[in-house]
C-alpha cells in the first residue's frame, strides 16, 4: 500500500481479538471492536532493515496497519487501544466501501518505562488510496515519522519555525484547549442572567481569546 517498497509488506491478518482479550478492555471497547471493526491487516513495516534508511533516535519501526470497517467511522478509543499494544509508532488506513481515512497520534516512549503516551489523534478526509497524503519524505526513521504525522494532520501541526515534532503537537494541544475553554465560557455566559457575573466572564472571554490570536492559534 501507499506505493512503499515490497521490502516493507508484511500483511499479516491480526485476529482483532487480541486486542480486547486484555483483562483492562472494558465491555463497552470489546463491542465497538466487534461491531465497528471487520479486520486489521498489518500491511508494511518502515525500519532501517527494510528500507535505505538510517535508525531513528526516537522511533525504530514505523507500522502501517489496515482497518478495514463495517461502518463509515470508527471510535479512536479502538486506536488507543491499540497504539498501547503495539510498542511501535503505527499509522492506521481505515477502509470503508473502497475509500482511506488515515489516523495517527504522535507517540512517545513514557519517560522510565516500556509504555507509550499517546496524543491526539489525526485524520484526513475518507479519500481514494491514491491521493492519501502520505509519501516517504525523510532518511531516518524519525524524520519519515515526523513526516506522517504533519501530512496527515495537516493545517493543525503546519509551521514555518523550525520546532519539533512534539513542539508542534504540544502547540496544538494548547490551541485546542483554549478553543474548548472559550466555548464554555461562551455557553455559560449565554446562560448568566446576572449582569455582573455577564462583566466577570466577558472579561475572561477577551483574555482567552486575546491569547489565541497573540499565539497565532486562531
């Protein structure tokens, strides 16, 4: 898939199972992995070893897997399972009816530890397979990742500054977080009858969104 080398297939079928059989899988997870998800492919697996690529510092393997769906939508809580089982960075292709969603979160190794930490979750529009965003651009492993990541998030992770992958994201995160504390306040000032209290939440509403603008989040 996604015209990589045929070094990197692997297309191994991943009976979904293993991924709720985990005794932390709550009921509710385990049947929208029965009722959303009809298989999971592991198609590629971008390394040094198979492709001409130097190691990553910060990623070893770069897994490309396919979910193929029985409905157009998937809950990310499914990939967020996933992602904690797989101690790889992975990119995910949905599938419905012959059209690609790709989804990804940036992940992190967890400071002292083999788990991972991971972020927001990614996604382009349902689109053809040829016209995913996705093309190798880089000669490490982290640059190749780094790469994914921005082409699928796309306009959230783009810049002009020379910060980091996880500089990017961090930002993003903060932009999101205002955005979502500037709809509360706006919601609850709708609801305030009192004036005063009307003049108390303005008056954060304007700081909030001041610092979205300062910050070139909007």
């Amino acid at each position: 898939m996604l015209d990589l080398p045929k070094s990197t297939e692997f297309n191994k079928r991943i009976p979904k199972q293993k991924f709720y059989e985990n005794l932390s899988v709550t009921p509710a997870l385990k049947r929208v992995f029965i009722d959303q998800i009809k298989v999971i492919y592991w198609r590629n697996k971008i390394a040094a070893t198979t492709m001409n690529l130097a190691a990553g510092k910060l990623v070893t393997e770069v897994e490309i897997f396919e979910i193929r769906l029985s409905i157009p939508k998937l809950d990310a809580s499914v990939l967020r399972q996933i992602d904690r089982e797989v101690p790889y960075h992975i990119i995910f292709l949905l599938e419905y009816n012959g059209k690609y969603q790709a989804w990804t979160a940036y992940k992190e190794a967890a400071p002292g530890s083999k788990t991972f930490k991971v972020g927001t979750y990614y996604h382009t529009d349902w689109l053809p397979e040829t016209e995913l965003p996705l093309k190798i651009d880089g000669l490490t492993i982290d640059k190749v990742y780094e790469s994914f990541v921005r082409q699928i998030a796309g306009d959230a992770l783009r810049t002009d500054s020379s910060e980091t992958l996880k500089e990017s994201v961090e930002r993003d995160e903060r932009r999101q977080k205002l955005e979502r504390q500037i709809a509360a306040l706006e919601a609850k000032i709708r609801r305030e009858a009192q004036l005063n209290k009307q003049v108390e939440i303005n008056a954060e509403l304007k700081k909030l969104r001041k610092e979205l603008e300062v910050k070139g989040y909007d």
